[in-house]
C-alpha cells in the first residue's frame, strides 16, 4: 500500500498535465464516486496495464478475465498483493461483463479480441479502454465508433502518446507554425526480433481454453509457437508491425499533420529475415499521400535493430521554415532549415526513447490511463478517443491491405474506403467464427 501512495504522489506532476476541466460526456454520480475496473487479457502487458490502473485514486481493479487460467491466477495475486483487495477471476469475457458493479473494461488482448470485446462491452453498459490497435480490420473500427455514439459509452485506445506533456507541447507547436507548412513526415520502428521456427499442432496446455483464445476468429489449430506473442505475426489473429508498434508513430504523424484519410497508399515489404511461420512482414515501408499536399512515411523493421536517426523509433515532421523531430517517448527538438537546433525540450517525467511489452514506463503510460478514468467521471475529454483511435489505425490497415494484393490504393479522402478495387476491399473485413459476427 505504501508503494501505491508513493506512485500516486510521483505521478502528480504528469496527471496534472493533461487534465482538463470540461467534458462532453457526464459521469452517473458524484465525480467521487470509485471508478471499478475490470482487465482483460492480463499475461502481459495487460497486467501492467491492470496494475497501474490499480494504483491511480478511487480505482478499483475489481474484476480479471483471461483464457488462460494461470494467469488468471498471476494476475489476482498481483492485484491483491498490490492494493489488499482481491479481485475475482474469469476465463469468459461474456460472463465477467455480467457484473453490475463494473464500471469499465480495459482490454490488452491479442489484436483479433480488440473490436469484439469493446463492442460486447460497451453493450453491457460499460466503458471501454483498449490497447493499440483499436480493431483488426477497417469495418471492425467503423463499428466501435458507431457503437460508442449508439450506446453512449467511452471507448478510449491506448495512444499513450497523445497524453504526454511534451508531445502534447510539439503538436501544439507544429500547429501554430513553428516549422512553418508541415508537408511530409516519417516514422520507424526497429527491433532484433528472433526467428519463430515452424511450430508443430499439439494439443494446447490444460490451463489455456483455445477456444475461447480463438473467439471471435476462424478455428486454426494450435501449435506450440504461437500462445502467447507470436500470434502477432498469423494474420488470423495477428496484424504484424505495422499495427503492434507502427500505429504509434503513424498516429503522432497524422495527429501532427492534421489529416484524416489517405488519398493513396503504397506498401512494400515481406518476410525477409528468416524462413519460419511468420506470416505477416518483417521488413515494411508504407507511404501515404493526403488531401493538400502532404504525405508521410512508416518503415519498419522487425529483425533489425539499426536505429534511424539515432533511435530504434521515432517520429520526424518536415517543413518549410524547418524539421522537428520526436524520438519516441516525450522529448523533442526543433530545428532550422540550415539544420541548426534552436529548441531542445526534454521530459520533467523519464526517458523513454523504445518500448517493450510493458510499454513507455508507468510514469508515461499512466497518464493515458487518469485521463480515461476522469473522462468517466464528467472531468475531463478523451486525448484519444475511438474515432481518433479508427482513423490512425486504418492508416497501417490500409497499409497491409496493399502489401497483400500488391499495389497501391486509391483512397475516399472522406472515410478512407478503397476506390474501385474489389479484391482490396475484400480485406476492409473479415470473416468471423460462426456465432461470434459483430453486431451493433
């Protein structure tokens, strides 16, 4: 408990920072009333996520769900060892929903729960946080914005970085000129990531429902390689980079920009590094043109961690008057057309210039977190909010659309549909496991 106390004393300064006083939304009760929370998908960074909501105020963690029943287990033991209440354990997500008393669902799933969860949730009446991407196919994301509209419910994704101080403080800056017309910027993530082999179909563990792990996706066997990270790279499951870790940068560069939708989409890439079961790229450049003049760049390399500007990933926006740069957590820097650097910002909170699983460091990724939470409470607005969510996601969705059938997309600059191809927009949706189909 002393532990708590201190981590709600340090992280003052960074909840403080984004707050705002007006909301769309009104909170059913005393703005003081305790926000109780259940979590989804706890083995890993959903139990990071699970315990930092445990530790803001008059939050509670109430309820855990996940497939696998050791973790349910982990993370109850967590939970209680953290804050001296024990929060009761679920493997079915459709059963924990019954609860009256929760008040929210965090999700941090494998990707193909994302869309389906949130829907179910918000359904049931409860608020819905959800990690990065926010879908796994384009109509799974229009269907949480209307959903959000038609159930009255917030739907946050986990765009960590439109909470931080200073990234908040760049954009700003990038919108009142300080660089001038913004007309292209790119983005990278690399990594050193390990072959994943060529897994054999074995029965899967006792203490894992497969089924149940599967939801909402076509039954595929299960093999020893997959459970519990390497479902990324199985587009049955999975979305590969480009939304695991490409869906931050592209949405810092669409948000600093101030585009929506794609005119025009590109992609190239493949699987390169290795021979294995991976499916979806390991080495991938999407580029993107918008309404205006502008257009932006994402590369990313999964099995090879040579940094990019100095860093394993980051953001850089290009203008007429000069360059500003954001190297992946809450510093900046400016700089002039003759490269000279006339603004150098660094975070009060932590360094955080690569992430992991768990993320940018709790100091940082809280803050995304308190937002929610005061949002529900009619205190404050979402600092990235479902349709928000959608559109920064389709930018990497789009993306491994025109990997797949090997050309490039024309685009509505209204709502990013893809023009005249038909094949494409066969992947805008997927087909589901017969009685788990998405229904508003």
């Amino acid at each position: 408990m002393q532990n708590r106390r201190n981590f709600i004393k340090q992280s003052s300064l960074a909840t403080a920072a984004v707050l705002t006083s007006s909301s769309l939304y009104a909170f059913r009760g005393s703005p003081n009333e305790k926000v109780v929370v259940g979590a989804m998908g706890t083995n890993s960074r959903g139990l990071a996520v699970a315990r930092m909501f445990a530790k803001l105020p008059n939050v509670e963690v109430g309820f855990v769900c996940d497939v696998d029943s050791k973790v349910v287990e982990k993370t109850v033991f967590e939970i209680e060892k953290l804050t001296g209440k024990k929060p009761k354990g679920y493997t079915d997500i459709r059963i924990m929903l019954e609860e009256k008393d929760m008040d929210a669902l965090m999700i941090a799933t494998p990707d193909h729960w994302h869309a389906p969860a949130s829907l179910l949730a918000v359904k049931a009446g409860k608020h819905v946080f959800v990690e990065k991407p926010c879908s796994h196919n384009p109509k799974e994301g229009e269907i949480l914005v209307e959903a959000a509209q038609k159930y009255n419910k917030l739907i946050q994704m986990g765009s960590q970085r439109r909470s931080f101080p200073k990234v908040i403080q760049a954009v700003n800056e990038l919108k009142e000129g300080i660089i001038g017309n913004v007309y292209f910027a790119k983005g990278w993530y690399a990594n050193n990531r390990k072959p994943i082999g060529n897994g054999k179909t074995i029965l899967p563990p006792a203490h894992l429902n497969f089924d149940l792990w599967q939801g909402p996706a076509p039954r595929r066997p299960y093999k020893d390689n997959l459970v519990h990270y390497n479902w990324h790279w199985f587009w049955n499951w999975g979305t590969g980079e480009a939304l695991n870790n490409g869906t931050h940068e592209l949405d810092v560069m669409r948000w600093g920009m101030g585009v929506d939708y794609p005119t025009k989409v590109t992609s190239i890439g493949g699987r390169f590094a290795y021979t294995d079961d991976w499916q979806t790229p390991d080495t991938q450049t999407i580029s993107f043109e918008f309404p205006n003049k502008k257009a932006m760049l994402w590369e990313g390399r999964s099995c090879n961690g040579f940094p990019v500007e100095g860093q394993s990933r980051g953001v850089i926006f290009y203008g007429e008057k000069g360059t500003l740069s954001i190297p992946g957590g809450d510093d900046y820097k400016v700089y002039d057309l003759g490269n000279k650097l006339i603004k150098d910002v660094k975070t009060e909170l932590q360094s955080a210039t690569q992430t992991n699983t768990m993320g940018m460091g709790e100091l940082l990724d809280i803050i995304i977190l308190d937002n929610f939470i005061e949002s529900i409470r009619g205190k404050s607005k979402l600092t990235a909010p479902i349709i928000e969510g959608h559109k920064s996601t389709l930018l990497p969705q789009l993306g491994n659309i025109s990997y797949r059938v090997g050309r490039t997309l024309n685009c509505d600059a209204k709502n990013g549909h893809i023009i005249k191809d038909k094949e494409a927009m066969k992947l805008w949706q997927r087909e589901y496991e017969k009685g788990w189909e998405m229904k508003i």
